[in-house]
C-alpha cells in the first residue's frame, strides 16, 4: 500500500475524522447518561427531603428534637433512607450508622439555600449522593439534614457502557476505515482510467480521446478538461507536423535546383556567357531561399514568444507612403495602377519596421496577382470604436479573387489559394501569415475578402493610441 496515494491519505482522514467524531459522541452520550443518572437521583432526594418536612411539621408541637429524629429513623428504615440530623448546637440529635463515613463539612442550615445542596462522596468505596439541607424540627430548632442515596448501580451501569464503547469502537473504526477504503478505491477507479488511457496517448495517437461517463462529476470534468487539451495539442502537433513538411518542401526545391545547375555546369566546358547564366540562376534560388529561411525564423522566433518588436510612437501615414512609394516600380513594371488616398495622419505605438513589413506583403500580394491593366488601391481611414479609435488601412485589388473555399484558409502558413499561386509568382506561402501576425501583435487584425474575378480587399485595423490625425 502506498502511503502517499490519494486512496491511503482519504481513508487516513476518514479514520482520524470518524475516531475523533467517536470520541466526541461518546464523551457527550457519557456526559449526558452521568447527568441523568445525577438528575434522577437528586430528584429522589428532594422528594425525600419533602416527605422528612411533612412530617416534621406535623410533630412540630413536640419540644424535644430527639424523639421526631428517631421517628424519622423508623419512618426511614422502612424506605430505605439513609440519613443524619445535625442539630444548631453541633451535636448529632440523629445519624445513621452507615452515614458516619460521609466525608462532608458540618455546614451552618441557615446558609444553606431551602432546596438545599448535593455532593458525591465516597462511603467504603462505593458513591453516594448527600443532600444536605435545613430542616425545622421545632419552633426554635433549625438543624442540618443530610439524606444519601446509594449509585454505585447506576455507576456500575455507566462503567459498563464505557467499557462496551470503548472496547467496539476499534472493531468499528476498523470496519469502517475498511469501507472508507473500499469506497475511496472504487471512487478514485476513473482516475486510473483516465492515467491508463493518458498513458497510452502519443504523438503516433493523439486523436484518442478519454472516456466520458455522462456524469457531469468532478472526474468528468477533469476528462472534458484533458480532452480538450488533447485536441489542441493535436492541432498543434499536426501544425507543426504540415509546417515542418511545407518547410522542407519549399527548402528542398530550390537546393535542388542550384544543385542541379552547379552539377550541369561542372559536367562539362562552358562558355562565359553559359557560366553567368548559371551563377544568375544559382543567386537567384539562393535569395529565394534566404528570404524563406528568414521568414521561417521570425514566424519560428514568433511562436516562441522571442520576437524583436520595439514599439514606439510612429506615423502610420509614412508608414504607408513609403510602403507604396517601394513598390510603385513594381507596379510600374507589372503594368499595374497603384492608386494611393491622400491618407490621414495618425500615430500608433508598434514597430516601424513590422509594420513597413506587413504593408509591403499586402501590396506585393495585391501587385503580383493582379493582372496587366488592373488597378490597386490604398486607403487609410479612421473609424471609432467604443470610446477610442482605430485606423483601418485597405489594400483592394482587380485580381483574379479568392473562391469562398480557400479565403478561410489564405492566413495560414504554406497555403496558396490558386493554381496560379505557385513558384512562379516567387513566394512560399508565409507572407500573409507574417502579415497577421504583425497586425495581432500590435493589438489589432487583418481581414479579407473576396469575389471570385472581380478582386479582393485586405483590411487591417489597428488602434490609434495617441489621438493626432488630420482629416
């Protein structure tokens, strides 16, 4: 047995809980049997102590004490009483020879209350209760009454059920810790189901799921709980999975070709001009792949938490204006129509870097899949929103568009929405999932949408922290 399981410590609290609940109870119920026994008894007393002061009223006229005491003594034996009579002058006028054992004070009648007062004492080893109190047994003779009653069977009886209570109770705490145990086993039986099937779950298993037994109870709860921790961490896991594949794919393409280009222009002699053809292509892949690589660490530096984000008070304005001044030539080569609003100026808190960044992918986005003789557009506006504002920035293109199907998915990482979204318009499929990131670092969002061959809009939002625009 396993001293630290949760199944040892429960049944160890319910022992030590259930022995201190018994020995409450118990000193209660002692409590409770001695002072009835004490009520019932000092009841007997008083009525005793009654009866002695009927008579002795009735054979008050008497003017010797002593007489009426040796009555009371006959009237006495006859009930049983054992009894003594203290007269004020301090002499015995009447005591009984088994009460010369009380070990009570010789107290003064006139102090003591009318009902009088109760003590135990010890006769030859065996309890009595005395009430001691005042008695008239003349016109002028105030005496000191004490009456006894033998409890010893009432004593005896309480003793007995003591030691009864005392003997059974480790048979029952026994018996019940065992039931405590056998109870906290078949409790805890679902959570060593759940540690089993937990175990058993890999990065070969992840879809498997732990039962649920419809209970709504704490262990279903904890269930529901990991299942849904196990779910997430399969997403996860198959991201990273697709990730990992996309990478290597998108890597090993272009490795492949300037190894093959290297391999052909070593095969045999080549004119200069076929050597600088060569090398053209060899750069070429090898920028290809350094712009993937880098985009792969900061996506890698952005799942970890480690980016380089500096924020800081810029202009999103500039910001803007010289994103679309970049890639004006290009537009100017692709034979595209960039058209720029005069934007408003407004300052938010990021990093002027990122944001240039995330600017430059929507607009290369919008250029190299808009065809000859189509149009983009730039507009930045100012919305509020609640008690503050935001800055709303739209890249809006003449493209081919995006099918309903693939816009959910255009923000993840390797996905192309069409087939003309290949290696041939040069990207790997990150560039929108680094624009979402950068939005949703600097606290806002990016969205889009889209109409099959008539274009798409990308809208970011991001809030206006210091409130500078000019409209």
């Amino acid at each position: 047995m396993n001293r630290r399981s949760i199944r040892f410590r429960l049944t160890a609290w319910y022992a030590l809980i259930l022995m201190v609940t018994f020995a409450a109870a118990g000193a209660v119920v002692w409590w409770a049997i001695r002072d009835s026994i004490h009520s019932t008894v000092d009841k007997d007393l008083r009525s005793r102590l009654k009866a002695m002061r009927t008579y002795v009223e009735k054979q008050s006229s008497t003017p010797d004490a002593e007489p009426v005491a040796e009555e009371l003594a006959e009237d006495a034996a006859l009930s049983g009483t054992s009894f003594r009579v203290l007269g004020s002058d301090g002499r015995w006028i009447y005591q009984a020879p088994e009460t010369q054992g009380w070990a009570l004070p010789n107290e003064d009648a006139s102090h003591l209350p009318n009902k009088g007062k109760i003590n135990t004492v010890m006769t030859d080893g065996k309890p009595m209760r005395v009430l001691s109190a005042p008695v008239q047994l003349g016109p002028n003779q105030l005496a000191l009454a004490q009456i006894g009653v033998p409890v010893e069977e009432y004593y005896e009886m309480l003793n007995g059920v003591t030691w009864t209570a005392l003997l059974a109770s480790p048979l029952v705490l026994l018996l019940a810790s065992a039931g405590g145990y056998w109870m906290s086993r078949r409790a805890l039986e679902p959570v060593d189901q759940i540690t089993r099937t937990a175990a058993e779950i890999g990065a070969y298993n992840l879809s498997q799921r732990l039962p649920l037994r419809k209970t709504g109870d704490e262990l279903d709860r904890l269930s529901a709980t990991l299942n849904s921790m196990f779910a997430r961490l399969e997403a996860a896991f198959r991201q990273i999975t697709q990730f990992t594949a996309d990478a290597s794919h998108e890597l090993r393409t272009p490795v492949a070709i300037i190894r093959t280009t290297a391999e052909l222009a070593r095969s045999k002699p080549r004119s200069p001009e076929e050597y600088r053809k060569a090398l053209d292509g060899i750069l070429t892949e090898s920028e290809r792949t350094s712009r993937l690589i880098e985009d792969l660490m900061l996506l890698a530096r952005a799942d970890a938490g480690a980016d380089s984000i500096v924020e800081e008070p810029i202009s999103l304005a500039e910001c803007l204006r010289d994103a679309c001044a970049e890639v004006g030539i290009l537009a100017e080569h692709k034979g595209v129509c960039l058209e720029v609003s005069d934007p408003p100026e407004c300052t938010i808190r990021g990093d002027q870097q990122a944001i240039r960044r995330m600017f430059l992918i929507l607009l290369d986005n919008a250029i190299k899949y808009t065809p000859s003789g189509g149009k983009v557009g730039v507009n930045l506006s100012i919305e509020r929103v609640g008690s503050g504002q935001s800055a709303v920035v739209e890249v809006r293109d003449t493209g081919a568009g995006i099918s309903p199907d693939d816009l959910p998915h255009v923000f993840e990482r390797f996905y192309r929405a069409a087939k003309d979204r290949s290696r041939n318009t040069g990207g790997a499929g990150l560039g929108l999932s680094i624009a979402r990131w950068i939005a949703e670092r600097h606290g806002g969002e990016v969205e889009c949408e889209s109409t099959v061959e008539s274009g798409s809009v990308f809208r970011v939002r991001l809030p206006i922290i210091i409130d500078q625009f000019q409209s």
